[in-house]
C-alpha cells in the first residue's frame, strides 16, 4: 500500500496546497502567515523542506501568552511535506500549530534515508526546536502525528524527546525487527515494495543499502534484525514510559508491512497513558481518506487523543476499540487481554482419502502427513498492500477453493460446520511436531473461514522458519498467527492449511524435500484457537 495508496494519497492531498483558501493568506498571531514552506536545518547541516499551519488570529486554543500546542508530522514512506497539507490545515482551524517535514533522504530534504535511525531521531527534536522558536507554539504542549515510517518516528520521538507529551502513530511499526522477519522468515513482498518507492524518491544511506541487499540476499541476518532492533520503538519502551508520553496507536488486521501482532504486543508493555485501534485494512489503507480531507474515523481518533492530553479536552480513555471482520462491529475493551475470555485447543486428525484431516474431531491415532517442500499450493497470504484493502472496501481477503488445493503441496484439515458464531479474538497458536528431509525449512499456515461451496476467505496466517535440523529427526514446531478479531459465521466451517511456500516471504525450504507433520498421543499436534 505504500507504494499504491499513499502515493496516490501524497499527490491528491497536496492538492489543497494551490486552491484557493491558500492563496490568500491571512496574517497569523505572530505575523506569519497561516500556511508557508520552510527550510529547517539540522544540527549536522542538513536541510528538511516542511511546511508550516499557524492558526488564523482569535482561534480558540491559545494560551495567555498567544501560544498554540503544536503537532510535528513526519512525512511517510517516500512522501513529501505536502502529505499532510488538508490534515494541517484542519489542524491549524481547531487551534494547532501544525508542522510537517520531509524526512531526510525523500525527495528535496538533505541528507540520506536513515529509517527511525539516530539521525532520524536527531532531527524530531531540531525540528522541534525550530518551531518553538518560528512560530507561536507552546513548549508545554507538543505532540506528534505520523503515517507509516512517520508513525515509527512518532514512537522513536515518544521515547528520545520528553518535551513529546502526546504521540499518535498510524500503521506505523513498534518493532521493526518482527515486521521484517518474524518467525524467522524474511518478509520480502513488503520489503520489496519499499525499496521500490526508495529508488523513485530518495537516497539510501550506506546502512540502509547494507541492510536491504542482506535481506534481499539472505545473508548476516543477525545484523540486519539488529539494525531493525535499533530503530525499533519496542527497544526503548523503559524511555517511552519513563517519560509518560500518551501514545495512541492505530493499525491494520491485514497490514502486509507491520503485522498487526507486533504492534499489539507493544501496546501491553507500554504503561502510559494509552489506546489502540484496530480495523481491517492494509497498510495505511484505513487513513487514506483522511489524507484526501474527508471524514476518516482513524484521523479523528487521533485527533481526540491530541485534544486530551494536549488540551484537556474530554477523554477517550485507556482502551482497546476493535473493528470486527468481517461484520464491522466495533467493540471496546479495557485491555488487550480482555478481548479472549477463552482457549479452544481443535486437535488435528489423520487425513482421509481425499487428503483432508478432520479440525477440532475426535482424538485418533497416530499419524503423519507429508508434502513437497518449496511448493506452493494455491494458499497464500496475498499482495502487499493490496489483499488487505481489498478486505477492508469490499470484503474480500485472499481466498482460495479448499477441495481444489493440491494436498501434495498443502496439508488441510477443516471442522464440520458450526451451530453457533466462533468469534475468534487474538492470536491462533498452532504446535506439530515436523519431520524433514532438509537441515532448514519454512511452514506457513493459513486459517480460513470456508463456506458452504468450499470457498475459503483468509482469516490470518504467519510462517516459521528453522534450520540446523538433524535430516529426518522429528522436531516441535510452534507457529503464532498474526493477530485479529473475526467473527466465523454460523454454519461455516474452520479450516487450516500448511504448506511451504509463499511469494510474499522469503521461505527456506528447498524445492523437492520432504517435510511431514505429525502427531502423537503424546505429542499430538493443535490449534489454540482464541474465541470470545
């Protein structure tokens, strides 16, 4: 999606910037104008393009002393100052001093891409700086509002600039680590698409090109999961709730950049003040309206979050708002905990004939299951930034046909339909014991909700790689889905596949090995279902 919607969302929204609202400024509390580009250096001589909102003369909001809170956005993923334009100025007429940068390395800002780097961090608080002294903001009253690689910014500004009292971070990451590599498996569909919306708009840093040619290549994995760590808010969240810094974060079931998991995990561990939202979608899909100036709830949200903490306006309180697939019910929780109130642990069968193991029946035998390792069964986790919008306009999430998928490249087992709503909340956790033919290898496992006619539409899927394994040695292998909330309709069925190769990652397992599942009395292999 970054590559698709927020560049499209780039271009339109920087279209209010010449209409004619614009073209006629009307002089600002501090003799400024109300809407202006500016150039802001940085401490190491780097100039960032911005643009800078000031609200009109007697806007309400200012304190004794003339000063508005003010609101510092990064501009995302390989966008430019003018992303924000129709957001800055709804920011600027309700009593905000709206500031919006170019991050260095995009398009006309100095310098080179950093990605939440120490220089990136560096320049939130220049930029800071700057507007205390060019404009008429508070310096008790400063926030942060970012899409995408700004919505990391935000948190990585949330813990290195206590002067930072709010922060709202949208389909923005907590840990970069897990976003490219979680269960061990490169996240190359993603990463891809980011190197190519780079190339078009900006420069990469030595670092950055290091890190991205070893990931593509598959090479000194550990440095580049270190270099991710270090850009990851998650690293420094001992900062973040020192500093008491109400963070509101707001992402995506199917964002294919920052899997929804990561970021709920962040959420638990943060105790500042602090909110979460989730909705379907993909990445930045659910705020691009938002950006075009139409109403968007997410954009609201987060300008509710700012009104509290930077205003003292009414509060939208600690909380976890849930939007379910794929009904739309919204639900609200005072944690992310709450959300599950039990486990359901569905015990795989042995196959039939036709190759299908029976999901949540009765307790077998022992058995084994095999398939060709490194191909692909038709089951797939979709198209990076467009699957998951696909989802969220119209409501259709990768789908697949279940009796037509090639049991030789996909293992399935699948329930008999169910009498009642399974309302699945969290994460689903899979354990099987596996047997291969090659020391490494990738699993990804899909859930579906299957109708009637066999069609099943993705509910959530994750891989897990391995390596060092002794050839034909069994082994426990422990796969956590991505998080989400879906609500499986009476008289369908649950369905799980597995198989061993997906164009969205960058799997391990080499074409024509064997890999078997098996499970044991002792052992046996299960799906710890989440359900409400």
């Amino acid at each position: 999606m970054l590559v698709t919607a927020l560049a499209l969302g780039g271009a339109l929204s920087a279209a209010p910037a010449s209409a004619a609202p614009l073209a006629e400024p009307v002089a600002a509390a501090d003799g400024a104008k109300p809407f202006r580009l500016v150039d802001i250096p940085m401490k190491d001589g780097v100039v960032l393009k911005a643009d800078v909102f000031t609200p009109a003369p007697g806007t309400p909001g200012a304190d004794p002393q003339g000063r508005y809170p003010v609101v510092v956005q990064p501009a995302s993923w390989g966008q430019n100052d003018l992303e924000y334009v129709a957001q800055g100025k709804q920011l600027a007429a309700a009593g905000y001093v709206a500031v919006t940068y170019t991050v260095r390395g995009f398009w006309l800002s100095g310098g080179k891409i950093d990605v939440a780097g120490p220089t990136d961090v560096a320049d939130i608080s220049s930029v800071i700086d700057w507007a205390l002294a060019h404009t008429p903001a508070d310096p008790q009253r400063i926030g942060m509002v970012g899409l995408s690689l700004g919505g990391g910014l935000t948190l990585m500004g949330a813990a290195f600039d206590p002067r930072i009292k709010a922060v709202a971070s949208l389909s923005g990451w907590g840990d970069l680590a897990d976003s490219l590599y979680s269960g061990q498996t490169r996240h190359l569909g993603a990463a891809h698409k980011l190197a190519a919306l780079q190339a078009l708009t900006g420069r990469k840093s030595p670092e950055f090109a290091r890190a991205m040619d070893d990931l593509f290549a598959d090479r000194d994995i550990p440095e580049v999961v270190q270099w991710a760590k270090t850009r990851s808010p998650a690293t420094y969240l001992d900062r973040i709730n020192a500093n008491g810094t109400a963070v509101f974060l707001a992402n995506a079931w199917s964002d294919s950049f920052f899997n929804p998991s990561q970021i709920t995990s962040f959420y638990q561990r943060l105790t500042v003040p602090k909110r979460l939202e989730l909705r379907p979608g993909d990445h930045a899909t659910q705020e691009l309206s938002g950006l075009l100036g139409l109403s968007n709830p997410t954009w609201a949200s987060a300008r509710g979050w700012l009104d509290q903490h930077l205003k003292g306006g009414g509060g939208q309180g600690q909380s976890v708002e849930l939007e379910v697939r794929p009904t739309g019910t919204h639900e609200s929780y005072e944690n992310w905990e709450a959300t599950s109130t039990r486990t359901d642990r569905l015990r795989l069968g042995a196959p039939n004939r036709l190759g299908t193991g029976e999901l949540d029946g009765p307790v077998g035998s022992d058995w084994h299951t095999s398939v060709v390792g490194g191909t692909d069964s038709g089951a797939d986790g979709g198209v990076p930034g467009l699957s998951g919008g696909l989802d969220q306009a119209i409501g259709l999430p990768p789908t697949v046909a279940l009796p037509l998928l090639p049991r030789s490249a996909g293992a399935v087992w699948q329930s008999e339909p169910y009498s009642e709503v399974q309302r699945i909340r969290g994460a689903a956790r899979l354990h099987t014991t596996v047997t291969a033919s090659a020391p490494e290898g990738t699993v990804f496992a899909y859930l579906y909700d299957v109708d009637a006619l066999g069609i099943g539409k993705l509910i959530s899927h994750a891989p897990q790689s391995w390596s060092g394994q002794q050839p034909g040695r069994a082994f426990a292998l422990d796969v956590q889905l991505f998080a989400t909330a879906y609500d499986l309709p009476a008289g369908h069925r649950l369905a799980l596949v597995l198989d061993t190769k997906d164009p969205l990652y960058g799997g391990h397992t080499p074409l024509g090995s064997s890999v078997s599942f098996d499970s044991s009395a002792t052992d046996p292999t299960e799906l710890a279902l989440p359900l409400r």
